[in-house]
C-alpha cells in the first residue's frame, strides 16, 4: 500500500508534495489530540462512582 503512495508522490510537484507533508502532519496532530481528549474522559469516567451511558 505505502508504496502504491510512493509511486503517485514521484509524479506531484515539491510544492504540493510539501502541501501533502503539511496536510498529513496536521491529520496526525489531530488524530493524537482527540485521543489525548478521549483518554482524558475515560480517567474521569473511571473515578467516578456512576458512568453515564453517553461521554
């Protein structure tokens, strides 16, 4: 699959490949993020005495 990937980058221009970078480093940033946040709302669910149904 990553090479199928490869084989489409060696035709884009530097510029839209460093777009591509840019775009994908802020996927992954957000990706981290929200699993940080759901992580969060797991430790407070887990320390109460009741969890509701829905975060």
């Amino acid at each position: 699959m990553i090479d199928g990937y490869l084989e489409l980058l060696e035709n884009l221009s530097p510029s839209n490949k460093l777009d591509l970078i840019s775009r994908l480093t802020n996927s992954v940033k957000s990706d981290l993020k929200k699993k940080k946040t759901l992580s969060k709302k797991l430790m407070v669910l887990l320390n109460q005495k009741k969890v509701p149904k829905r975060l």
